[in-house]
C-alpha cells in the first residue's frame, strides 16, 4: 500500500489549505499540503520533503492526529494527517496557485478531494471531544 501525508497547520482555530493547479485528477482542489512517501522514507520525512518541495517552508512534524485509506487511479493509498508547526516566511508555491487559511466550517463548501475530505470529518470529530 502506498502512503500518503498531510501536514494540518492550525492558526488561530483555522487550517491551512493549498489549492493544486489545474491539470490533475485533482486540479482546482483544496488539499493539506503534503505527498507520497518514497521507498525507505518515513512518512514524517515524507511530510518535511514534500512541505520543502511544494511550498519551500521548513516544518516541525508533531504527532499523527488521524489515518484513513483512499484509492486514486486503481492504486490503495494509506493517508496519514500529522500535526505541523511552521512559518510562513519564504513561501513560494510551485504545486499550488494559493494558500489559505480556513475555519472547518468554511471547509465544507470548498472543493477538496475525498482524502482530504476525510481529515476534515477526523478534525470535526476531534473538536468534538
């Protein structure tokens, strides 16, 4: 199976959120910035390089606040969502048009993919507790 990251950056009691350029089987969506693990990478490896590679910010990997599975393109994918602590300086986006920061409320309204859909129902669960 392969394994997926998120990174959930929380400020404020809002998240941020990248949203992908078009051209991809899920251009034009909302997503926690994040990515595929490579042979022999922790997927907190996975999330530092991925983080440095899409958005050129440094990240501190914190504890995996949820985990689900999802299937894209006939391919098994394990995501897991880790808390990260990050600054903003230096941003410079070359998988994303924008970066935001979003309440879970606004979240429902916004076009994400169906893993990232389900980091937000693990989220809304959690704040329920």
């Amino acid at each position: 199976m392969i394994v997926s990251t998120a990174g959930i950056a929380v400020k404020n009691g809002n998240f941020l959120l990248a949203l992908r350029k078009p051209g991809s089987s899920i251009g034009e969506s909302w997503e926690f910035p994040g990515g595929k693990a490579e042979d022999g990478e922790s997927p907190e490896e996975a999330l530092k390089r991925e983080f440095l590679e899409e958005l050129n910010l440094e990240v501190t990997v914190g504890e995996r606040i949820c985990r689900g599975y999802f299937t894209n393109n006939a391919k098994e994918y394990e995501i897991y969502g880790f808390s990260v602590d990050l600054t903003m300086e230096g941003v410079k986006l070359t998988e994303h048009s924008s970066i935001n920061w979003f309440t879970l409320e606004e979240m429902e309204s916004l076009k994400m993919a169906g893993s990232d859909r389900q980091i937000v129902e693990s989220l809304k669960y959690l704040s329920l507790l």
